[in-house]
C-alpha cells in the first residue's frame, strides 16, 4: 500500500473535518462531548489502495502521535444480531496505519473508536464512481484518523447553521415533554 500517513495526519490536524470522501456518501457524525474527533477522512486513490477494500484507522494526539491501546468498533446497514462483528484492535506495528477493517461486498459501514466517539458512516467498497486502477467495484479503501481530546465538534459542514438550530429546537421539545409525561407518571405512582 502507497499510503503517506504522516502527511494525511498533518493535513487534518490543519484542517479538522476534512472528508474528501463526502462526494461518496461518506459523512463523519460528530457525538456531543466526544472523547474521540474524526479529524479527517482520506477516499483512497487507485495507487494507494492497490485493490485492497479496508477502512484504515489511525488513533492520534493533539501532536498526531498514534494512541496506543485503541479499539475500532463497527457496524453496518442491515446487520443481523446473528452477524458478528468483532471489535478490532489497533495495534499494528509503526509504519502502517494502527488497524484495519474490511469492508465486504455489499456492504456499508459505520466505524468508531470504543468509549464516547465521533462516528463516519456511508464507508462502502463500491461507491458510484467508474473503476481505475487499484479501485475497482467492491475495492475501495478509506482512512479514518480520530484524534483524542480535541474539544468543540467541528462546524455543520454545509454553513447552514439554521438546520441545525430547528434539530436543537424539536429535541429541546421532545426533552420537555417527556419530563413532563414523566412527572406526571411519577406523580401517579406517588398516590398509589
């Protein structure tokens, strides 16, 4: 694999919240009060990728130093609970990216790191794009880096901020009427 790690790892950490994979479906979710960012996304090119179909994820520091002891979850859309998916160590040996979790014909994968994490979703080995070589239909890989403790989630993507403003709003109402059902309810078990 022809993958530059360390210069995918300062281009995030200039830049966090680069997903040049977004075109493809491709969408980092940001978790409230995450313990671990997605600082970057990286569609691997045919030369990097060399047929393989993997998600690559690097754990780093405010520095861009690998985290070692990290654990790669994952799921995808239309998983069973009789289909396994294993957590998945990152613990590969410096000068390769920390782990890796392959994307199987088919399928669409949401990876995170375990414990409070950002998560990226719309991770597929045949995105709608024509094949070239090194990517071809069910070969195509993905760098995921997640960096710890970086505070503040990122800006909404689009700039349109008033999305997400009504989003805030219809939850803050849900929150409040759900109290209020619950006061009520305990308020019924108080007189019995």
């Amino acid at each position: 694999m022809g993958l530059e790690l360390k210069s995918y790892i300062q281009k995030f950490l200039a830049a966090p919240g680069t997903n040049d994979a977004a075109a493809l479906g491709v969408k980092i979710v940001s978790t409230a009060g995450a313990d671990w960012r997605v600082i970057g996304v990286h569609h691997l090119s045919g030369a990097e990728n060399v047929g393989n179909r993997n998600v690559y994820i690097e754990p780093v520091d405010a520095q861009g130093k690998r985290i070692p002891g990290c654990v790669a979850e994952y799921t995808w859309e239309g998983k069973r609970d009789d289909e396994p998916a294993p957590p998945t160590a990152l613990d590969k040996p410096p000068g390769e990216v920390a782990g890796n979790i392959p994307i199987s014909a088919g399928q669409v994968l949401t990876v995170w790191l375990r414990g409070t994490s950002d998560k990226v979703s719309g991770l597929t080995s045949s995105p709608d794009i024509p094949d070239t070589e090194g990517n071809t239909r069910y070969h195509n890989s993905y760098l995921v880096v997640f960096q710890r403790g970086t505070g503040a989630p990122p800006s909404p993507p689009s700039g349109d901020c008033a999305v997400y403003v009504a989003r805030i709003a219809r939850l803050e109402a849900t929150i409040k009427d759900v109290t209020t059902r619950l006061e009520a309810v305990i308020a019924l078990l108080k007189q019995a």
